[in-house]
C-alpha cells in the first residue's frame, strides 16, 4: 500500500472541506472533516494530516498535491521510494542504455518536457568529456548549448512536450502530474525504442519520481506496461549518462517553449513557483483576463491561488 497522506496547511484544509462540501460525511473523532466522492474517502486531522483511501485515491489526491508541501512528506515514504525491486544493476551505467528524464514539472509557467537517450558504450567518455551532467547543475545557456551538442553528435533521442492546454484539460479530468508524467516516460521510450529499432540495450533508466508500482498502475490505466528492462533510481542523471543527457535536452526544450510563450505574450515570464511567479500571474491576470493562464500555466498549482494577494 502506497502512503496516501499529505501534510496541508489550514488554509488549504479549509478550501477542501468547501471543496467537498456536497460529499461530507461523519467525520471519525479527531479528524475536522471527512468525505466520501465516488473515487475516494478523504479524511482530514487537526495535525495537518489528510488521508486518502479508496479505489482511485490518486483522483482526488491530485487535486491537492502541489498544495502539499514536499518537506512533510513522510520520510519513510521517501526512503522505501529507492527501497525496489526494478533497481538498476550498476553495470548498466557503463553499458549500452537508454536514459528518460522530465523538466517543468515544478514551474507554474510552461510545458512539461520529457527526453530520453540512447547512448552507447562507446559514446560514453565522449559525453562525459563534452560536460553532460545534470541540468539542475548548469546553467540555461550550458543547458542549451550542451542540447545543441548532443543532437548534433546524432545521438538518437525522442522528446515529448505536454503543452499547457493539454497538460490542463488532462488535469481538470483527473489526471494527477504524476501520472501525466508517468504517460510522458512512456511514450518517449516507445518512440525511442522504435526509432533505434534492434539496437541492442542493457537497460531503460526512468528517473525516479514514484515508486515503480505506481508507475506501473498509472500506465495500466491507459492499457499499457513496462517496456522490457526498465529499471527506476532516484537522481539517476547523476550516474546514467544517458539520463543526464535526458535532462539537458528536456530543460532546453522547456527553455525554448518559455521563449516562445514569452514572446507570444510579450511579457517574460519567470520560471519555478516562487512568490515574484504569484505577481506575474496577477499582473497576466489584469492585463490580459484568466483565461491567458490556461494557455501558459499550470493553473491547479496553488500560486493561481496565492495570485489573488496581488490584486
Ligand atoms: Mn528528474
């Protein structure tokens, strides 16, 4: 069983108990409110803490998650998140393989972009040397050189852009981030895997951002499964090549798709979901009306909400 609880803020256990104010029902001692939907039993305590159980918990989970801050987040469901049968062997990072890694799943603004690589054995102290390590360790102009580097060394690739609209209207119909991310991975690799045809691998790398069984379940719910040899690890840009190459074309696709959302606007919009992002969103909101957002943001994140302090 996955822990389905999340640690809230009172201000945002108050919106759910708004939110969910046509399903109460008793709620057991302790707890400020319950709440039964059709997908799940949402029970929320005077702690913070908010339980969700039932048949599709992660329905009703995704409604709230980026509310949830991660630093509350159970530490023992972050150290069993490594804790995996679907491991790499740690040949793997020295072999032939393929690596799929995400970006601008954290940033109000643009995309979610995922990439992944298939690098070769030989290829590897040649991308080494080249500086390819993981994004979040470089800056955007290394990101987006680097990018331009690796797709020039024909290095074969596939790159996924889940644009806004879609990324909202998946989202409005229950689609929590994770399993669009999830979704993302998948079809990368299948595209990959077709484009390098029998080339041989020893392994597929899916940087980690769940456990391999809720990947396994967010997939199945669109009729799909793992590709052979996929393996999960947490920070896997920092000892697979190939997801470190990953990361780099991801960040500079999300860049890129920033610059064009920017111009398109003719505002420069800001990454990441800091408080200086709650101020833009207000200033889009009084210059070009609400509905601008859902073709730029991520509209669920809280910072639509917090937005509303600046106006
Ligand atoms: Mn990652």
């Amino acid at each position: 069983m996955s822990q389905n609880v999340y640690t809230l803020p009172p201000n945002i256990i108050k919106d759910m108990q708004v939110n969910y104010s046509q399903s109460l029902v008793s709620a057991p001692q302790g707890a400020i409110f319950r709440a039964k939907t059709a997908h799940a039993v949402i029970t929320a305590y005077k702690s913070g803490k908010v339980l969700f159980q039932g048949s599709a918990p992660e329905v009703e989970m995704a409604k709230w998650e980026n509310k949830a801050a991660i630093k509350d987040q159970p530490k023992q469901t972050r150290r069993s998140v490594s804790n995996h049968s679907l491991a790499p062997p740690t040949t793997l990072f020295e072999n032939d393989h393929i690596g799929s890694d995400e970006s601008g799943t954290g940033d109000y603004f643009g995309p979610v972009t995922v990439a992944c690589v298939y690098v070769k054995q030989e290829q590897i102290k040649l991308l080494r040397d080249l500086g390819i390590q993981d994004s979040k360790k470089l800056t955007d102009l290394a990101v987006q050189k680097l990018s331009k580097e690796i797709i020039q060394l024909r290095i074969p690739y596939s790159l996924l852009i889940l644009h806004n609209e879609k990324y909202n209207t998946l989202q409005k119909q229950g689609w929590s981030q994770g399993k669009m991310k999830a979704m993302l991975h998948h079809h990368a690799i299948d595209t990959l895997l077709d484009k390098i045809n029998d080339a041989p691998y020893d392994g597929i790398l899916i940087d980690q951002f769940c456990t391999p069984d809720v990947y396994k379940r967010y997939i199945a719910t669109e009729q799909e499964v793992l590709a052979p040899k996929t393996y999960f690890m947490t920070k896997a840009e920092s000892y697979s090549i190939a997801v470190a190459a990953g990361s780099i074309i991801a960040r500079a696709s999300f860049l890129n798709e920033m610059d064009k959302l920017s111009e398109n606007l003719g505002v420069p919009l800001r990454k990441g979901a800091s408080k200086h992002v709650d101020q833009l969103i207000a200033k889009i909101i009084a210059d070009k009306g609400y509905d601008t957002l859902n073709s730029c943001a991520k509209t669920h994140f809280v910072n639509t909400e917090k937005a509303k302090a600046y106006m």
